[in-house]
C-alpha cells in the first residue's frame, strides 16, 4: 500500500491530510508523519535528499521501493481518492517544472500553525 509522508507538525499538511483520509478509498493509502519510525523505515532505503528525510520541504509518496516527491506525490496521491477528487491527477499533464513551482511557493508560505 502507498504510503504518504508529511510533516505532522504543519498545520497545513494536517488539514491535508485529513483531507485525504475523509476521501480516500478504504485500504488505499497509508498516512504518516516525518519524523516517526515508521517514516524512518519507509525511507532508510530510498535516496532521498537530507532536507525531504527530515520532512522540511516536502511530501513523499513511497510506492514499493520508488519514492515520489512534491507535486508528483500529490498527484499520484490524488488518484487515490475517490471521485471525482481522483481527477485531480490530470495535473500531471502540467510540465512538472511549473507543478514544483507552485509546490513551493506554497510550501515557502503555508501556515505552521497549530504546532
């Protein structure tokens, strides 16, 4: 089962999260925070860059042994949730240059609050 790490400390990423849980398809996606074993095991393997391990930048979507990253793990994550919230992933259709530039112009300025 795909399994989608974030930063449980963000606000944010919290209320995406729940997000998710509330459209997802039963069995479909594993939620967990950076930061937790269970992150650290998913991602031990993986050759992920120091600043995503720690989650201060970004989200990963690990399916087997690949790990997605930004607007890819978005996207891919998408199409996890049921309709029509899966049609979400013809985002992909975007040239992920532009994709990733908007990820982080919201991930620069999403809020932390509720910490």
């Amino acid at each position: 089962m795909p399994a989608l790490i974030y930063d449980g400390d963000c606000g944010f990423c919290r209320s995406v999260v729940r997000f998710i849980e509330r459209r997802a398809e039963p069995g479909r996606v594993h939620l967990v925070p950076f930061g937790t074993p269970e992150a650290a095991v998913l991602t031990r393997d993986l050759a992920l860059p120091e600043t995503v391990r720690c989650g201060c930048d970004t989200v990963v979507l690990v399916v087997g042994t690949t790990a997605l990253l930004r607007s890819d793990a978005v996207l891919a994550a998408a199409a996890l949730l049921r309709r029509p919230w899966s049609l979400l992933r013809l985002g992909l259709v975007v040239p992920r240059p532009l994709r990733d530039g908007a990820y982080r112009f919201v991930a620069k300025n999403r809020s932390r609050s509720g910490q």
